[in-house]
C-alpha cells in the first residue's frame, strides 16, 4: 500500500485536519530527504557538548539526585525543559541544543536533565522507576531550576509519558506556568500491545528482571553478555531504514551500553503498564505538538496520530520519513524547527 494510503487510514477519525498537519511535514522532508552517501556529515560531530554547559544538582523528593544542564540566561523571557527518552540521556538532545541555542541566544533558556538512573543522575531503587515519580522528578527539575516564568516542555519517548503524567498529577501547572508541550516519538498508552511492547514480551527479559531481583551485583558485572543479548531488543527501531551516520549510531549504542542494566530492567515493567490519556485532556489546553518518523517501531505512527486526534485544535503534528524512533537524531533539522516553531507560536511571534 502506498504510504499515503496508510496514512489516510490511519488518521482515521482525524480526517482532512489529520492529513494537512502530516503534509506539512511531506513538505519539510521532500527537502531534507537525505542522498545515500558513503561520507558520515556527522563524524567529527562532539556529541558531548552539552556536558561543558552549566551543571547543578537537583535533589528529587526521594533524595535521589538529578543531574542538570542549563544554556542561556536565568532570567530569560522564556524556557525549555528537555526531556530525554528511556536508556538513553540529556546528550541526545545534542543537535537541538547546538542549533537552537545558536538560533536562540539569549532569548531562550535551555533546561536539560538526567532521569532517575540515567546518565549522570543518582541510582534509583526498583520501586521509584515509574512514570508518576519521573513526572514528580520533572516538577522537582522545574521548581528548582525554573521557579517563575513561562515553561515549554518537550519530551522523547518515556521523556513525553512523564510529561504527560505531570499534566495528571500537577493539571494546574499547565496554561500557568507550562505554555507549551512537545512530543516526540512518544506514546499515552499501549506499549505493551505493539512495537517494543512486543520485544518485551519474552522469556529473556522475564529471565533479566528475576535476575536483577536476586542478584544485582552479578547482573551489572557481567554487562558484556547483557548487552549482547538484550542490544538487539533495546535498539529495535531506533532507526529508520535508510539512515546512513554510523557516528550517530555509535552514539546511541554507547548511552544505551553505559545505562545501568537494573535500571533497564526495573523501568521496563513501568513502560508496559504506563497509561497517561488522563494527562491529555489537560494538554489539549495548551499549544501542542507532535513529532514521529514514519518507520519507528518503538512507538509507531499510530501512537502519535492518536495524540494528534485527542490534543487538536492547537496541535501541530510532524511525520518524518525515513525515521525510526531516535528521530531527532537522525532528521534533526526536521525536529528543531517544529521544537521552534511551538515555541514562536506560545510567545506569539
């Protein structure tokens, strides 16, 4: 079936507003559709710029403490909080940090965080890896860091379900305080019933969560094993099928290596059993948008017209083709101007 043709069944119920929102993105990927070359653009790219950035420490209500990064001004007229997506980390947000803040400049503040067991941040114990306490974490971030002033939120993946479960929890923050939320390759519910959830449903990872049970130490000593056997489930569909930068590959491959394998496994039941729609009423309030490769097997398609059904009218929704799951990565000119684009239309520009 041609991709049109699954397009329009998809949008199902969305109808012609569905379609025209997608053909805006048509356009925008009609002119960064990438030639198949044998040069990597990005091989001398510093993926770790966002580490000589502003560090601070947020303590989360547990005490477990998060670790932070901040580009621009404290006292700019607007900020934007990142969220990263599972296994992975702030740094993945590298090409919108380098761009936007060239873009930006003093106008806007970036605001970027480790979860809970990710990256720079504190161990989580196995009961505190939850979307509720991700979004608790998340509302810690924004009262410490950003205390007064208009916020938008964007969030990758488990990054978006945290948003969305502030939305839940905190409702009054939002249209106050958050004037804008971005998600992209993310999904309000059903993880378990399709793309990942299906890689999840299997004795291997059964086998990894009793491991990490019973013997922690013995599990994160031999990671080498780990990662061979549980690479191929974690990386399913990080990609679309004709990306082409083995340094951008290589990179995401090393975030998910050096996440801690009982963080892993303890947020993976959390991704299963994650249901956020309570959330999306509150953010149908608000100036929205939402951003999917067409071939993201971790969360696909689907899941983001669904958002886009529920979050219209002041919903924007982007499809990139030729991406997976790690979208912003892979077509980030794409990703940066929607993120942009959200941000000019809540400051009224």
């Amino acid at each position: 079936m041609e991709r049109s043709g699954r397009l329009e069944i998809l949008a199902g119920s969305a109808g012609v507003a569905t379609l025209g929102a997608l053909a805006v993105g048509a356009a925008v990927r009609s002119i960064t559709r990438r030639a198949p070359t044998s040069v990597d653009p990005n091989s001398i790219e510093d993926f770790g710029l966002i580490y000589d950035d502003h560090a601070s420490i947020v303590v989360a209500d547990d005490g477990v403490p998060l670790a932070v990064r901040e580009v621009g001004p404290s006292d700019a007229p607007l900020t934007v909080v990142f969220v990263h997506g599972f296994c992975l980390r702030m740094s993945t947000w590298h090409f919108q940090r380098r761009d936007l803040a060239t873009q930006w400049g003093d106008d806007v503040r970036m605001v970027f965080f480790d979860h809970r067991g990710h990256g720079e941040s504190g161990q989580a114990s196995p009961k505190s890896c939850t979307i509720t306490q991700m979004a608790a974490d998340l509302e810690a971030v924004l009262r410490s860091v950003v205390p007064v002033g208009p916020v938008v939120l964007v969030g990758h993946s488990m990054g978006g379900m945290a948003i969305m479960a502030l939305a839940s929890r905190r409702p009054e923050l939002f249209g106050t305080r958050v004037i804008g939320v971005g998600l992209v390759a993310s999904a309000a519910h059903g993880i378990a019933e399709a793309g990942l959830g299906r890689g999840l449903q299997n004795p291997l990872v059964d086998a990894f969560r009793l491991s990490v049970r019973q013997a922690p130490r013995a599990v994160e000593a031999g990671r080498g094993l780990t990662r061979l056997l549980m690479a191929p489930v974690l990386t399913a569909g990080s990609f679309g099928s004709t990306f082409h930068s083995p340094a951008v590959a290589e990179f995401v491959e090393s975030v998910i290596q050096r996440t801690r394998i009982d963080t892993v496994v303890n947020f993976l039941r959390a991704l299963e059993e994650h249901d956020e729609t309570a959330g999306l009423a509150v953010l149908s309030g608000v100036d929205t948008m939402v951003a999917c490769g067409y071939e993201d097997k971790v969360t696909p398609l689907p899941n983001s017209v669904e958002l886009h059904n529920k979050l219209s009218p002041k919903c924007e929704l982007v499809g990139v083709a030729d991406c997976g799951h790690m979208v912003m990565l892979e077509n980030p000119a794409v990703i940066t101007a929607a993120i942009a684009a959200l941000v000019r239309r809540v400051a009224g520009q």
